[in-house]
C-alpha cells in the first residue's frame, strides 16, 4: 500500500516536472484498434472505464506488436467500472485492441523513467 502511495506521488510529482511524458492517448466507446505508437522501456498503460450503468459494462484490451500483427497479450478485462495502471518493460511499436461493451473509455500511454518504474508494485484485487 505504501508503495503504491509513493508510486502515485511519484507520479504526480513526474508530470509536474516532466519525468513521465505521455506519448498516445486514445478514448471512445466502440471497439477499435488503435493508431501506432512506439514507446522505449518502460512504459504505463494509463486506462479509465465509465458507463452509464454498474454491471453492465465491459472493457477488453490487447496489445498487438504494430509491424507484424503479433498478439503480444491479454492487458486488461474488467467487467467494472473503474480505473487503473499497467507497467511494461518491453519497448517498441504497438497497436492496442480494444472491446468495449456499455463503456466509455480512456486510455494513456505514459512513457515513464527508470526510476519510476521501480516504484510500481500492481494492484492486488482481494
């Protein structure tokens, strides 16, 4: 829990004095697969899930390497809304798929320093 205080005052902190530096940002509300963006390692995966309704909303999303088409993997699914974060340690040119069922969503793509990246611990759900 402590680190993830340090890590979201880290955070702001960053984008006060321009540490952390979004690259991307996207949002919507139908599937889609997004533009390219390239980032270096490592890199956030900033993401935000609103609806008009609390149990019917859904959000999907994948990261697909842009050149090839490869399924890199399954990043996020939630049937909540809600909000949250993702670390990568793999930089390159990505594209993301994303489904959404009843949702309004936002995603930022955050290129961040290494130091910041030794601040994340993920979310735990209980």
């Amino acid at each position: 829990m402590i680190r993830m205080i340090l890590f979201t005052l880290l955070m702001i902190v960053a984008s006060l004095t321009g540490a952390s530096q979004t690259v991307k940002e996207f949002s919507g509300s139908a599937n889609t697969t997004t533009p390219m963006f390239t980032v270096d390692s490592p890199w956030l995966l900033d993401w935000r899930l609103d609806g008009d309704y609390d149990s019917l909303v859904a959000l999907d999303i994948t990261l697909v390497e842009a050149r090839t088409g490869r399924h890199v993997g399954r990043v996020l699914h939630t049937k909540y809304k809600g909000n949250g974060v993702k670390l990568f340690n793999d930089g390159g040119s990505y594209q993301l798929r994303v489904s959404s069922t009843f949702g309004r969503w936002r995603i930022k793509i955050q290129q961040i320093t290494h130091e910041e990246a030794k601040l994340y611990t993920p979310r735990r759900n209980n």
